[in-house]
C-alpha cells in the first residue's frame, strides 16, 4: 500500500535499489499524447548518479524502456508502463548493512514494520525509487507543456547556509542546468559547489532547499476541502526522500506578517482580475488563482557519511559503522528534477479532475 | 471530490458556513469503542466560536449529534454520521460579498473552478468546514488514547513574532488549555493575548505557528513510498483553512546542518533501540521511529480583516471592501484542536494499514 | 470500509433501520445543475414502505431533506449532503432478535465480522440503507436526463415463477409505474400481484426478477480493464440487498450459443455505425457501444417470512423463530427504483470518467 | 484509469497483446509469503495459449520474471513487480484489423473511446491482459492456501449445451486439470471436447459456464454495503473478457423458489453455527458465513470465428471481414485459472480488509 499517487492520472512505482529494477504504470494518460522514450529519457538524464563530480560516482545509465501503452508514437489511453534495469551492483559496500543500522535510514523503521528488510542497499527507500517519478512526470510535462503551457522551473536556492535571490519569474530551465548544482544564479553556484566539494572531502554532507515556480497554470485547480492543490503538492513533495518541510508563497515568514500586509489585493489586468501581489503564492484557498505558483522544500544533510558513526545491531548491540559506498554529499541537484516531476504529476491530476467540475452543459459537448 | 480523507479510517465531511449544516461520515472505526456525544462534544467546544475575548465574537454551540454507526453506547463498525446543525446565520453581513471578491479568500478561485459559489459566507471553504474533521478526531483520538496509549498535543509556539520555546516532553493538554491562546508558556501568553487584542482593535489580523507532538507512537507507522507518514501528516495539515508551511523534526533548519552533526545514532536503552538524538521528528524514510513525533505548521494572519481594501467585482470593476462581520483576528487559539484532529486522523489510518503489513503468520490469529 | 460508491460521482452513505437516521454524502456532482428537495423526493416515494398492498405496511414518510451543496437552487460543485430521519419504531418486534439469528438475514454474519451488532432490525444491513442510493441516484438521473439524453427505465419481469417479455424499446416509465408490481405487462401483473398476495397469506415470500434498459447512452463508456461498465454495473446492482445473479444482453443464454449466432455484426445506418442486433446488450470489450444497454438481475424471495423457523441463538441453541413486523413478500416493486438508482450512479461516474479519457486537444478547451 | 484492482491487496495491471509485454504490480502483499517463479509459472502456465488441441494454437511461452519485492525468497512487504515480455508477433494476421471492426470484439467501442487503439491484436482488449491478474493471483492463492487453509477450485460445467453435474464438496483441482476441458466429469468432458473440436473445424466458437467453490472461508469477509463479497466478486468476475453473467449460491434458479424454500435455517454442528443447506452459496447479507462459497460464471461464445462476417471499416463503408489467426474456438478451458485467480484476488483483499473491523483490544496485540 502506498506506492500509488494522483486520482485520475494515477502512478504505481515499484522497484528496490538491488534487485530487478525499477519502474512505473501511469495509469489514466489522455490518448494522442506524442510519446517517446527520448522524452523520458532526457529527465532521467538529469536525475541519473555520476552527472557531474558533485554527485554519486555510481555510473548507471537508468535506460527506460516503454513496455505498453504506446503505438506509433504516441499513448493510447491505457497504461503505460516504463521499466529501467538495476546495473552496477556493487552490493559488497552493503555487507556489514546486514546486521547494523545506518543513522537516520530507513533500515531499522522498515524491519520494525516488516521484520525484514533488503539490506543490500536501501531496497523501497533508496532514492533508485524516485526513477519512476521522473519517468512519470516527463508525461505529466509533456501533457502541461505541449498542450496547456504550463511550464514547471525548479532550482536551488539553499545549499547548507549559501542561499541565493532568484527572481522566479524569468528563471529559465537554461539558466538552472548552466551550472552543476542547478542554482540559477552563477556567483552563488560557485560558492555552493566548493560548499560540496569541502564536505565530500571532510567525509559529510548537506542540505538545502529547492524552490519551484509554476507558470501558466489557470485558475481553478485544486479541490475546496482535503484535495486543496497546497495539500496535494505538500504530500508529493513530502513523500520524496529527505525532505524534512515545505511551504508555499510567503510561507513561514507569513507568520509574522499581519493581514493588511499579507493580504493580495485584486485588481483588473488586461481584462483579467488579477492579483497586485503574489504572497499566497498562486493558490488560495486550496485552488490556484491564476498566479505563480510558488514554493520551497527543505531537504535535510544526506544521511549517509563517511565519518565513522555510533549504532546498534539489529539486536541492539553498539557498534560504529564505517560509511562507504559512493553516495551524493548533498541531495540538492538531483533533486530538481525529482521536485519538478512531482509538481507536474499533481498539476496534470488535477487538470484532468477539474475537468468534472463544470457546468454541465459545457461538459456536454466534450462527452456526446 | 476531495471531501474525504483517510483510506481505512476514512473520513467525508460536507458542508458550508451558511447552509443547513455540517457534518462528517466515519468510515472505516473498528467495532466495540466506547464513544458518545459527549467525547465529540468536548472537542467541538475547544473550537467553537466565542469561546473568549480573542476569538470571533459570533456565538455558536455546534452542538453534535451521533446520526448512525454507535449502539448501546458503541460503535458497530458501521458508518459514523456526525451532524452539527448551523445557527446565527447574520447572513446579511456578506451581502456585498455577492458580486466582490474578498482579497486571499477562497471568493474568486471557486467562482473560477466552479462558475458560482454560496456567497453568503465562505461556503465550503469557511472555516466552519473543519467541525466535520474535529468530530472525527474526537474519535480518532479516543482509539490512540484509550485502546494505544498514543497522545497527540499541540500548542500555539508563536503569534506574529512573539514566540515562545515549549518542551514537547514534558508539556500537557491542560497546561495547553490554561490560558485563551494555548501558548503553555504564560508569559509569554500574556503577550500573544495583548497582541492579538491590539491588532484586533486596529482592524487587523495576525498569523502564528502551532507545534505539535504525538507521545507513544510505536515505531512503524507510514508507507515506504507516497503514504509516508510526513506526507500524509503533510497533506492533512496543508489542507487546513490558512496553513502556508509544514515542516518535521528540524525542518528547515535542517538545510543549514551537516549531516554529522543531523544524524540521529542509534544506542539501545532499556532493552529497545532508540535514538540519542531526534532531530528526524519520530519519523525516519517515512516511517515512525518510536521516538517523539515532531512537527509545525505556519498559519497566515487571517485574510478578513476590518480596514478597508482594494478589490474589484467579479466583473472586474475596481471596489473598495469594508470588512465587517465577526472573525478571529487570530485563528491560532482555535487551530490547536484541529492540528490535533488531522494528527489524530492520520496516525489511526496508519495504525490500521500497519495491521496487514505483519508477516502472514501474525495476522492469522487475527482473522481465524 | 466500503461505504461509498464511484469514483468521480462518489456518494458515500451511512444510517441503520432503527437509529437516528439515514443519508447520503455525494461528492463530485458538478457545478450548476437544478437541484430541489422535490427531485429526490420523488424517487424516494417510488421506493418508500407502506405504498400498496403489496409491500410492507410500515408507514415511512421518508423526507428527505438537502443539508449542503446547494445554493439558490443550482448544485454548487461541493458535497451535497442529504439527511432522512428514521421514523415508525416499534423496535419491540425485534426484542426476540437480540440473541437469536434470522434464517438467510444478516444476523449471524454481523456478529462474525463485528462481534455485536445493531440487533433492533436489520442495521445496516437492512433495506433501509438503500435511500441514500435512491436519493444520489435521483440526481444521476436528473444529470442524464436533463443533460445527457439518458435514460434509464427498469421493470419487473418475472415474480415466481411467472413473467413477462417485454419490448425494451418501447417501454415507459409511465407504463412501469401503471400498476403496483411494476411489471408494465397489464396482464401478467394482475397474475403477479395475485401470486403475492396469496404467499403473503401464506406467510411466506417470492423472488423475482427486475430487467432493466439504458436509452441514449453514447459510447465510449466502461474503463478496459477492470473497471468495465458491465464490471461497475454488476458490483453496483450485486451490492442491493437479496440480489443473487446478474446478467447483461444475452446472459447465461449465451452460453449455448455458437458465435455466428451471438455475434453483433456491424453496419451503417444514418451515418453511424451500429451493430444489426444486440445480443451484446450495448456493452462490448466493457465498454459502451451506443446501442441499448440491457441486463437482469435475479432477487431472492425475502428472507423474512412470518412461518416459524429452526434456528440457534447466538451461543448456539437451538431455537424456534416465528416471524413477526411488517415486511415485504416480495422486494420486486421496490427494487425498481433502487436499481434505477443504482444503474443511473454507475453511468453518471463514467461519463465523468470519460471526459478525461479525450484527446488533450480536445480537453484543452474545457480547462482553459 | 481502471487498471487497479483491490484496496488492501491490490494490483495494477498493463500491456497489451502485441506491445513489449503484460505485467503487473502487486502493492500491499504481506512480508515474510515465500514466494517465487515457480509459484507464478505454475498458474501462467495453466492460462497459457497452445497447451492442447482444443486452445489456440499460438506458442507463447509467458515466463514470469519478479522485478521486485522479493528477497532470499520472501515478499519483503514493498511492491512486487511481475514481467511477461510478449513473443509470437505474427502480426500480420492482423492488418486488415487497421480499418475493419470485428464484430463483438473491443476495436469499435476503443476507436469511439479513444479515438484510436492498436490495431495489432486486440491492445488491452485482448485476453492476453489476463497475464497480470494470473501471476498476482498465484501469489494470493499461496497465502490462502499456505497460511489460512482456504482453497478455490473452479470448473467447467458447462460448454455449448453439455451441462454436467459436479459435487462442490469433493471436487478436487487434480481431477479439474485431469482433461483438457477441465471438467471434472470425465464423460461429459469427452463429450465437451467433442464439441470444441467440432465447431472449430467448422470455423465457429461455443461459450459455457465455469462454476467455483472456495472451501475453508471464514465468516465474517465482505463489507455491509457497497464492498459486499459478492458485488466485490460479481465485479472483479464481469471484468473478465467474454463473461455475460454471475451468480451466487441458487443464483436466477432462487427466483422461482419461495422464503421457505430458499432460506438456510441455522444448527449447531461440531460446536459452530452452521446453516442446514447453503442455497446463500456461503454468503448472507454480502458477508461470508464460513459455508463452501459457490458461484457460475457465464462465458460467451468467442468472438473471432474463422467464418466470413459482414462489418465495416471504421469509415461506415460495408466491408466482409474474414477471421484468421490461431484463437481458441471455446475460452472456457484457459479460464478456469483466471476465475480461480479472481476469486482469491478478492479473498485476500477482504482478509486483509477484515482485519481493520475487529475489536480494538483484539488488534492492540498485533500494532504494538
């Protein structure tokens, strides 16, 4: 339970980090969306290990496969499912994992739920298990921005305690993968690549936060009670590995903000009623307005180091665990792609149920 | 959509401010709990309007009444039906809101989604919409407390800047519910309480933050993937009237730390593996840890506010709104029963789904 | 669990036979239908106890009252909440209830699921819980008919041993409605009513079979896989009280059919392509051919009979029911409109779902 | 959407006939089930095409490989993920499919749906869809059989209009798969496959009933009111290509019987409560009783027969289409297994479903 996301574009992700593979089924894409694997592949490019010397030095090409749901270049209305092999299997750094748990893992909560775990790696709670998101949100991308132009920009903001302005309004996609770390603004980047580089050699590692703007989005989406947008993009983007908060607009700074300072008044622009300011940051009361969307999310240190920690064993004995393996010392490049590829997949499952909530006679047409 | 909540306990509540009523369907309580209208009463209470000189002044005895689903003074595993009827419909305050849109309320983005809206009030997305889910966390919170031992307390920790630091360990409802704004620090309660006074005076509203903790949670509960306790925590609390951020354990503070110094080591104590440290909040990939569940949620200043402001009509005709009618120019001191309430929720849905995670042999006793 | 029905017309209902009431939650009917207490009323009277001679002689009124999602007589988008209080209790007729089972009820599964149950009449398992369908269903069918052009009529076709063909095209509501068994066969319900009356005499009860047929159903709905429109239509009508079989076009007569005999052989007329015959019963691969949508469903002869019964308490001893209370000798006329109700959600749910199964070309123009 | 099956134990289907292959993901298995590809290949092979004379002559090997969720030989409690990869592509069989519908398969209703499908075969459409559900139920029948000691058999007793006589009770799957037919009356499947053979070399297709027993059930699965075990049954049965009908227990045949006649009377045997006769088919009121639970399942004719058929293109002009191809002339042989995995589909899920019902004191031994 728990491996499936979204109501009416619906993935289902499986796969550990050792074992066959991993994948996903989307279930519930529109027919005559132009597919290929190519399009796929060009976001799992941007999350695959060994990108550049500031993430994992694993080398794996995370080659996706569509098994179903396509013909002649493009979906068919019925599932698709999407397949990349596991390959450098270099389960040797995982043998004292057998017995010992990792601080701040998730080996010892999955052997207190299951009483067994794949300790060869970190089987369901690997970061591996984000492929599948990805692959599923180049659909999503593909949907919002061939047809609808919507356009999802994830970048970095914050790496440990070197954070950069940017402006999210002309932040391009071009401008976020110029430089390794993904922070569009180049001096700051800098700083927090040598950040990294410090860290990894000091055996640790840091967090940092990604921010998101989404561009383009009608007013409209977003259920009024559980289903509100703000709490459908909260639970995807806390449902990803190491993130430990989130917020939207202003966020937690709108806590010492007063209404008559946080309130945005309407206006009328263009003939539309607009927004003067954007500090609900596009979604109010559940539902976007029209806006920008805007949000941030707080990823913790990667838990796993090479400094030598105090543990116990699976019996409860202590122990010191020696870190190896070849892991990120900090999450944050690679998780702007895993964050815009959640955004895409809310955003998609809630155009297509919007989509129940007209008038309707204007629905009728669509239906007969 | 998006009226329910929950996949085993599930909840579906329905109702607007000014309508018949509101009320709640449980679906998904085990047979054989004590419960009567006095346990839902005693959390409605803890939210009502007018309960002191800080909150909204309208009066309203949101009295419940148990429709279905209790026999004898227990639940019989059937439907729960929860029905509180409205009363001191004042509707004649909104009169202007007909045609124009109130700024960072939910006015413009139904009209957007759905073409209309019950426009006496807030209709679905007033606040009177989260009677339905403390009626069912009233319930929620019996089985935890009860049959588990698990209690969930929450607490206003800031109101605009004033913030005050609370020992999760240690603090108790009562120490919560001694004062009108439930800060369990009374100094600094003193000070919440002038603040929120004098920008009441001044027609204007501030925000806070309400923190939470859950004792006695075992470890296990959440899913490995999307279902991971975070997220649904997440989700619940992110669809709350006016929350703007959720984080877990350190939360943001987390980006600004090494993972040396983040980790949690394991020791073992007292015969069970727990961790030194708990800067994960009791959750660890998803899944509860055993240790203190942690958690805080960003409430915006409420956006009705008694100063004049820019708006426009929903013909997008330029208007100046005089705010009117009675609000909480504050909704921390309600918020901390319906925190506790989404809490509540989702801990006893997890509580559920963990029961078919055991291995077979377990659960057989259960079934045969 | 397993309180609610569809997935994008979603109604969830709740209420025993003898408690404070019954209702229904429906979540997801679109924006801007004409909705009054009028429209529900009216397929509730079709359904309610104490109508004729030939249905159980307990006077229910069943009012229905709209408690929510209605706003100046349109449907607003949000969860329509629709309450009727129980009435009539002479709850004495089933003191004797309370340790002994009723043959071929409920009783002694309830106990072996929940370990107790609402024993002062058949609980949730009692006909009673139907009206919440038959009230959702009345707004089903209000969105088929005034919008879509559907409609749905269901008649009896056999009581006992006797019945009736039918011309399925030309029936009418109206002529279904002619005479209290609901068969429109003047004829062959004089005989049926007949039949009736003499078991009830007797103390004993009938079976009976109610066919049903869908006009102006377009194609295209009914999901591939497990989601088909046959799938979604038998869980719906097997879900009803004393159902036992159901089947679609052909039925189980198809089995001793070759395939040149049963297949529907397509040909133009009036620039459409339809099949030559409808053997298929307007439903092929699951999904909806445009063509009249046929099937049947089997009821049993009510369990409750007034002729003493063998039986055993619920330690197990033997013991001796007599029958007592008002009940129906045959459930047939009444379960007309409940599988109406039942047929109308299934339909209106994957009308919806259909919208989303378009082109993006097409959809576009609906979102934005 | 409408690839998903089950809410506990729940699985999702994809693939098409002619695509990289068919599989499935298994979300919600328990931790700790040995299991592996043998237990799958057992049932795939059961299913598979090309096994006797009377089955499509197509040789398609359908080895199941397991992807994920299973660790040294155990499901570790996260997604298992089951590959088929497809082989056999005689495509060409299909190309005059590109434009002509043939009569009673899914090619009209998927153009009218989608606005397109692949024409290779039947897509989704096809029984080859089926794979997913075998390999899941492999996996379902293993816990039933292994940890609860519950068992289905299923059984042909009807093909054309040879009808045999089977007891329920003694029935055993060795004398199921003893023939070819799998009728476990030896006589009247020799008669059975005389008649198979003979409309095959005729160029036609008969249809039949498969009829099932599930001994060592329980009482107390099933949900009061819309989850019933039989409409979950009825449900996941209809979803099955080519069936028309379902019952239980008596079936259409208890439409004609009186109360008196059709009711299960209640005695104590051995200690337990038992009903005297089982004309309920094991369940009352849509829960089980802990009797054998019985249910007939009707199979059409196949659609594709070797004949000439008149149709049209999918322009409306009037075309002849001759069948060719290698199908079975009679499925009923091949979907004995797939009812099978069906059922215990749909058993697990309501085990697990009832283990959420229970007193709470009785699951606070198993969460804690």
């Amino acid at each position: 339970m728990g491996d499936s996301f979204g109501k009416l574009f619906s993935i289902t992700t499986w796969g550990e980090s050792h074992g066959g593979g991993v994948g996903v089924v989307i279930d519930g894409c529109p027919a005559g969306l132009a597919l290929s694997e190519e399009d796929i592949q060009l976001e799992l490019d941007r999350r695959k290990p060994g990108q550049s010397r500031i993430t994992t030095q694993r080398k794996e090409q995370d080659q996706a496969q569509i098994l179903s749901g396509v013909f002649e270049g493009q979906t068919i209305g019925t599932a698709i499912s999407i397949l990349v092999f596991n390959q450098d299997h270099r389960s040797k750094d995982y043998d004292e994992m057998q017995d010992l748990y990792r601080p701040s893992h998730a080996d010892f909560t999955f052997d207190a739920k299951y009483g067994r775990r794949n300790w060869k790696g970190g089987g369901r709670s690997s970061a591996r298990e984000t492929i599948g998101r990805v692959a599923a949100g180049a659909i999503a991308k593909k949907l919002l921005s061939d047809i609808f132009g919507i356009e999802t920009v994830a970048f970095v903001t914050q790496v440990h305690d070197i954070s950069a302005e940017i402006d999210h309004t002309s932040v391009t996609r071009e401008q976020v993968d110029a430089n390794i770390v993904r922070c569009p603004h180049p001096e700051t980047a800098e700083k927090m690549i040598e950040r990294i580089e410090a860290v990894r050699k000091d055996g640790d590692s840091v967090g940092g936060i990604v921010s998101a703007v989404v561009r383009g989005c009608p007013a409209g989406l977003g259920e009024p009670v559980f289903d509100k947008l703000t709490a459908d993009l909260a639970k995807g983007l806390m449902s990803l590995p190491a993130t430990r908060g989130v917020e939207f607009g202003m966020g937690f700074a709108a806590v010492s903000m007063k209404g008559s300072e946080h309130n945005d008044l309407f206006e009328a622009r263009q003939g539309k009623i607009r927004t003067k300011t954007n500090r609900s940051g596009g979604i109010q009361g559940g539902i976007s307005n029209g806006e920008e969307i805007l949000l941030r999310v707080a990823f913790k240190p990667t838990a796993t180091i090479l400094k030598p920690q105090q543990t116990t064993s699976n019996k409860g004995e202590p122990a010191e665990l020696k870190g190896r393996g070849r892991h990120d010392p900090c999450v944050l490049p690679r998780a702007v792609p895993i964050v815009e590829a959640m955004i895409n997949l809310v955003l998609v499952d809630h155009l297509l149920r919007n989509l129940t909530k007209k008038n309707p006679e204007s629905f009728k047409k669509l239906v007969t």
